[in-house]
C-alpha cells in the first residue's frame, strides 16, 4: 500500500475542512433567531465560512461563540422549564371544566405526567406544544358539540313556549270563527307540532289576523265615537236654538207685560177722569178687550213655543236612547272579548293573563292589610305519556275533568288559572300554609281515586304540587320560583304529593 504524500493530505484536509464549513453554516441557518445576543456572531462566521473561507478568523469567532452559548444553554434551559410548565397549566384549566368529556380529561392528565422536564434539556418542546394543542382542540370541539345541544335544547323549549302561547292566543279567535279554514289549519298545525320555520309563518299569520282584528274594532270604536259627536252637535245646535227662541220669547213677553201695563194705568187714569158711570164703562171694556187679545195672542204664542220645546226634547230623547243603545252593545262586545281573552278555552278556567291580573291585585292587598295569601303549583304527573299513548284528544279530555276536579274541591274564594300545558296555578287568600295544604292535599287524594279509561285501560292521573306561603317573599317572582322549585321536588320524590315551605 503506497504512502499518502503531504499534498495528497493536505487536499484530503481541505475536504474535510469545506464539509465541515458546509456543516457549520447549515447549523448557524438551523440556529439563527434562537438567541438574539449571538445572532450577529452567527451571521458574521456564516460569512467567513462562505465563499474563500477565512478558517483563522473564523476558529477565533467560534471560541467566543461557544462561550456565549455556554452562557445561554442556561437562560434556554429555564426558558423550556418555564414553557413546559405554562403548558402544564394550561392542560390543568382545561382539566377542570365541566364541559370536557373524560377521555379528553383522561388523555390530558396523562400527556401532563408525560411532561416532567429533562434535565440540562436545552431542546425547543415544539412536539409537546403540538400534542398540547391537540388535546385543545378535542376539548374545544367537545365544547362546541356540547354548546350546540345546550343551543337545541333551548331553542326547542322557546319553540315548545311559544306553540303554548300561540294556541292560548288563537283559541279566543277559533272559538268565534271556526267556520274559518285558515284558523282551523293553524289550529290543526299547533296541536300536531310544528317545524321552527312553519312556527314562524304561523306567528306572521297571527299577527295579521290580531292587526286586521284591531284595525276592524279600531272602525267600530270610531264609527260609535263619530256617531256620539254627530248626535252631541245636533243636541247642541238643538240646545242653542232654544236658547235663542226662549231670549226670543223673553222680549215678546216682557213687551207685552208692558203693553198690559199701559192698558192698566190708562184704566186707572180712565176712571180718575171718567165724571159719567157711563163713560165708565165704555173705557173699561174697551181697555178690558184689548188686555184680552194680548193675554190670548201670549197664550197661543206660549203653547206654540211649548209645542216645539216638547218635540225638541222628545228628538233628542230618542236621539239619546239610540246612543246609549249602541254604547251598551259596544261594551257587551268589548266584555265579551275580554272574558275571552282571559279565559282558556279548553279547560274554561282563567288563562295565565287572568292570573297575572289577579296575583297582582291580590298580592298588593296581602301586603298592604298584611293578609294571608298562599300559592300552589299544580302538575300533571306523566302527562306526556298520556298524550303520547293514548293521542291529543284523550289528553284534552283529561285535561277538562282535571280542571273541573280542581275547581270544584276549592273554596269559592281560591282562584285557579291554567298555567300552560299540564300546569295549573293556585291562588288562596285568607287561609294559612297548613289550612291550604290540608285542602290540597285531600283534592290531591280525589283526583288519584277518580276512575279514568283510556282505550279500556283503567289510569290513575295523579297531581304533583308545590306551596308556598306568598307573603314570606318579597316580589311575586320570587314566591313563583319557590313555588316552582317545590313543585320540581315533588316531582323528583316520587310525584302525586305535596312539596310546602314554610312548614
């Protein structure tokens, strides 16, 4: 095997030495911006080992160059220490929200345990904030499913509020226009269910219908007020022109009181100068005819004016009576209207507006004279079962008997109104928590006993109720919320049962 000569060793040196350069300036590329006190030397030993290499100044800049990254192997080791550790929070945050499923929670705290930091481990965790962000974005998206259902499901109990309310609303108008295809198809739509956006063409068609009915009473209303005015200007011009005619007749009078009272003192003056008894006479009669035509032209003018007071007043009698006629049936329609309005049409029991008017009243009053007031919630139990098992029209018909039972085991005094749905709310004046609840409860134990048939199938409908004792609470809706909250306990005890407070 033949020697390698000095040239030979020195080219095979330089090879090695432009690999290394190649190698160097590969690494100052990989590593430049991860320290900017040392950016600028790294730059300038690029430079060197670029092109004609200066290999002399560049082995001079390479011990200043290591001896500053001794010095920052330190501040890079505290800076991943301090990276993994916000990492590490982060994951633990997320941890602790409700919303994220267990196996993201699960995969979590085991990527957290993963994360025990190396020592002397300068290394960028670049592949640890890759898996950090994966397991965000599984949480996250979790997240956003979740708050989509939380969405739906708010979206379908306003959807299941306002189909109540619309129907509560349109009864009133079906029950006096059921020969209306359009209020039968509305009705027929609510009660069988309903897309969002056929809900919505139906409050557009209720909406119409409310308007053209307001406009159609606001007509009414001014055609019985145009009606009133045109009648008050008739009366009034009637008015004027008595007063006119009775200054009239007032004059006439007054002149011919004077005219008599000429005559008398002519009379008196006749007889003083009068010297024959028969001269007398002659001027007496004379004088005594012509106080007679002006007493009979006075009573023929008084009779004649009579006579037209009287027919004036006779006209605007009748005048009158025809407008208290059309007011009288204007306020029967309009009492009409209003018992519609404030009754539900199914159960004929006050609506949820009746109770917001009576609650009102009646829980100022309890607080003014410090009264006694209570309030109950009543719930069907399993209504829904019913209603699914056995169709609409058995749930309706249960709901009636319900409401009839309710009614007739309350005292005369105790108000009752469907609430909505199944639900129905309770108002006792004047009797204490335990009086109410006493009463209740044996209603509650009639309506469990009443014999109800579906399909041939015997049922037991059976009621859940909260109570409350109304003037232990400041405002109304706070005593309802309680109310309601006593309700949802008995209903999570077991049902067909009474939840009180105070006890």
């Amino acid at each position: 095997m033949s020697e390698t000569t000095p040239k030979q060793q020195l080219m095979v040196a330089r090879q090695y030495l432009d690999k290394l350069s190649i190698f160097i300036t590969a690494m100052v590329d990989f590593f430049q911006g991860t320290s900017p006190s040392i950016d600028e030397e790294l730059k300038h030993i690029k430079k060197l080992l670029s092109g004609k290499p200066d290999y002399d100044g560049a082995s001079e800049l390479s011990v200043k160059i290591n001896a500053a990254m001794k010095k920052e192997s330190k501040f890079m080791q505290q800076k991943n220490l301090d990276t993994l550790s916000q990492i590490q929070n982060s994951l633990k945050r997320i941890n602790e929200l409700d919303v994220v499923d267990p196996a993201v929670k699960e995969e979590v705290r085991q990527f957290i345990q993963s994360l025990a930091p190396e020592k002397n481990n300068t290394s960028s965790p670049v592949v640890q904030f890759e898996k950090a962000l994966q397991l965000f974005r599984k949480a996250l998206s979790n997240n956003v499913v979740m708050q989509s259902q939380a969405d739906a499901q708010a979206q379908d109990a306003l959807h299941a509020q306002i189909t109540q309310e619309l129907q509560e609303l349109i009864a009133p108008y079906y029950a006096n226009n059921k020969d209306d295809k359009t209020f039968a198809q509305l009705q027929q739509k609510l009660s069988s269910g309903l897309e969002h956006s056929e809900l919505l063409e139906c409050c557009l068609a209720m909406i119409r219908f409310v308007i053209k009915d307001v406009i159609k009473e606001a007509s009414t209303a001014n055609k019985l007020i145009h009606s009133i005015h045109k009648s008050l200007s008739k009366i009034n011009v009637g008015i004027k022109s008595t007063i006119e005619k009775s200054k009239s007749r007032m004059k006439k009078r007054t002149a011919q009181n004077q005219a008599m009272q000429k005559q008398i003192n002519a009379i008196e003056t006749a007889l003083s100068d009068s010297q024959r008894i028969e001269d007398l006479k002659r001027e007496a009669q004379n004088y005594l005819s012509k106080m007679q035509s002006s007493l009979s032209a006075s009573e023929a003018d008084e009779r004649a004016e009579q006579e037209k007071m009287i027919a004036l007043l006779e006209s605007m009698q009748k005048r009158l009576t025809e407008l208290e006629q059309k007011a009288q049936g204007y306020r029967d329609k309009l009492f009409e209207q209003r018992i519609n309005a404030m009754t539900d049409t199914l159960t004929k029991l006050p609506n949820r507006m009746a109770y917001e008017e009576k609650i009102a009243i009646a829980f100022e009053k309890a607080k003014r004279e410090g009264g006694k007031l209570c309030m109950a919630i009543l719930d069907i139990d399993h209504f829904k079962r019913i209603n699914d098992k056995y169709g609409h029209s058995v749930g309706d018909k249960t709901l009636q008997i319900i409401a009839t039972q309710i009614k007739k085991n309350l005292a005369d005094t105790d108000f009752i109104a469907r609430w909505g749905g199944e639900e129905f709310v309770a108002l006792m004046p004047d009797a204490d928590i335990n009086d109410c609840l006493e009463r209740l409860d044996a209603m509650r134990e009639k309506i469990a006993q009443l014999p109800f048939m579906f399909k041939g199938n015997r049922v037991s409908v059976t009621l859940s109720i909260g109570l409350t004792d109304m003037v232990e609470h400041a405002t109304i809706e706070l005593a309802f919320e309680h109310c309601d909250e006593l309700l949802f306990k008995a209903k999570e005890g077991g049902r067909n049962q009474i939840q009180f407070s105070p006890s």
